[in-house]
C-alpha cells in the first residue's frame, strides 16, 4: 500500500496495515543530560513500532522559549506524561502527527507550555514520529522529508566554544562553528567536522600556551584565547583540512547576542575585554567578521527583541551568510509571523 507522509507525498510500505500504527503504550521516565542535568525522556510503542526521544534544555535561552519544566520540575512532567498524556495518545495513530501534536497543546492549555513543559512535549512529539516511521519501515527523515527525501542534512560542527558554554577566559562569543559544505555523503561530514576539531586544538595549542585540551558542555574546545584569535584558529584549521583531503570546509558562529545584551546600557558588553558596543557598532562588527572570515552561517548576532537590526543585517550580509534568529523566534510562530 501506499502511505500520505508529513508532507503529503506517497510512500509504499510494503503493504503494511496502518492499524500496525496504533499506539499501544507511552511512557515516560528521568534521565540525565550530557551536562548531568535532569530531563526527560520518552517511550511511545505501537502494534509494530517503537520511538524514543528525550529533550533536554539548553544552557543559553531566549525569553520567549517555552517553559522546559512545569513548576514540579522533571519529575512532574514525567508524570503527566505517564498519567494524562499516554491515556490520551494510546489509541491513536502515530501517523496522525498533527493530530498528536494538537492534543499536546490541548492538553496543556497555555501559550508557553508552562503546565505540562515544552520538553516533554517534544520528548512525546519526537517520540511519535520515530515510532511511526518505525511502524512504516521507514528512516525517520524519509518519513518526515517524504519520498524525495534521499539526503541527510549536513551538520555543523561546534569547534570553540565560548560565553554561557564556557570559563571566564574564553572567548566571548558562544560558538565557532564549521560547515563540511562540499562533503559529498553525511558520513564525510561528520568525518570533515571531527578533523577540524581535531586541527583546531592543534593551532589553539600553540595560541594558548596554558591550553590541556579542555571542552566545554558540547564538546568543543575551551581555551583562553580571544574572539579574534578563535577566528583565526578555526579559519586556519579549515584550510588545513580543505587542503588535505581537498573538500572545503567554511566557518560559522553563534553569537548568543541576547546574553551579551545590556538593556539599561542599550550595549553589548564583551566581558573578557571589558569592551561595550552600541547596536551600530554590533552591527558593523558582525558585517566586518562575516566578510574577512566568510562566515556563512551567522546565530543571534543581535539581541532577541531587535527585529530591525536583524533586517539590516539581512540586508548587508544575507546574500553571503544565512542569517539565524533562534532567541529571536525561538520556534514562536506569532514571532515568525512578525
């Protein structure tokens, strides 16, 4: 038979009934992050599939994400799930994404998931999809993307790291990412982004002396180096790389602006120099490291409520680099939408 996905193509599934996409059972469970913290993670089993997912929250937020956790915590998400939530969803179909990801919002009732948390909300919603793709037969993304999905999406790989995601010493900026933009399979882009990680803390070693291969909650390198010098170091690591094995790697960067914003002072302050720049001078500072280091990925270069700002930006450097606002839409679509 043939199955409507997501996004409306039509997949074969190899006659496979659809009641094999039921689902029979939820459940939830505490876990513990890669930074050791509490979180949660989920379990959804239909008649011939299973799905799982855990999401945890992130270290730097904007203030219009939804809330992680409801006021119990982990532990009262964890059993909302396995108390009102599962009761709900077993009997549906997993296939029924939408439907599924509506009762979640109906279930909660607020506008930021304060009541059952946006983490166990997505852990459900995550969880659900895996077990219906898992039902089908089918890769997730295949699933998901459709049956002209036939690639992976290529990652980007964190390098050094910085602000929130590090010490004092290191670099102000949060992350020094890496595009693997000519590997030719997804394989070759993981195998692209764990060589310049690898080269980087080779050309960091020689910049910071005091440098014993430090990482910090993603795994990234952590040294006491400034933000020009991290540019310098991941921008002649890819080089390196690009001229070994003769596929081009390009840089990135997330700024986590928000968390370097001063609103009293309408500044950004660069804490390891001691430097405040004005929203002009932020501007002209992400526009000038976009060119020298062909960035083409540019996270939260301002702060979450300039909106204005970010349409500068676009305009000046959005022919060269994608331009990102995650603290700025924070996956809101009335934030989209504005």
């Amino acid at each position: 038979m043939s199955f409507s996905c997501s996004r409306g193509y039509r997949l074969d599934v190899g006659g496979r009934s659809l009641a094999e996409t039921i689902i029979e059972d939820v459940y939830a469970r505490k876990i513990y992050d890669s930074r050791g913290r509490p979180t949660i993670e989920v379990e959804v089993v239909t008649v011939d599939g299973f799905g799982k997912a855990s999401a945890p929250a992130g270290a730097s937020t904007g203030i219009h994400e939804v809330v992680p956790f409801p006021r119990g915590g982990v532990d009262e998400a964890v059993k909302l799930v396995n108390e009102v939530v599962a009761e709900k969803l077993i009997g549906m179909d997993s296939t029924d994404q939408i439907g599924v990801d509506d009762l979640l919002h109906e279930i909660d009732g607020t506008e930021n998931f304060s009541r059952l948390g946006g983490a166990a909300a997505l852990a459900v919603s995550i969880a659900v999809a895996k077990a219906a793709a898992s039902s089908l037969g089918l890769p997730l993304f295949q699933y998901l993307g459709g049956a002209f999905a036939t690639e992976m999406p290529f990652p980007l790989g964190n390098v050094i790291g910085g602000g929130k995601h590090a010490g004092e010493r290191a670099p102000n900026i949060q992350e020094f990412l890496v595009i693997p933009v000519e590997a030719r399979s997804y394989s070759e882009a993981i195998e692209l982004c764990f060589k310049v990680h690898r080269e980087a803390g080779k050309v960091i070693g020689k910049l910071d002396k005091s440098f014993a291969g430090g990482r910090g909650d993603e795994g990234a390198w952590v040294a006491n180096i400034s933000d020009e010098e991290a540019f310098q170091a991941l921008s002649e690591a890819c080089h390196n790389v690009s001229d070994e094995l003769g596929r081009k790697v390009v840089l990135g960067v997330d700024f986590a602006s928000s968390s370097m914003w001063i609103p009293e002072e309408k500044a950004y302050f660069f804490r390891r120099e001691g430097r405040r720049r004005t929203r002009e001078e932020q501007i002209n500072y992400v526009i000038e490291v976009t060119e020298e280091y062909d960035l083409r990925y540019v996270e939260d270069p301002l702060h979450e409520e300039d909106f204005e700002g970010f349409g500068l930006l676009m305009k000046a450097i959005g022919h060269r680099a994608l331009i990102c606002g995650d603290d700025l839409f924070t996956t809101n679509v009335v934030r989209i939408k504005q």
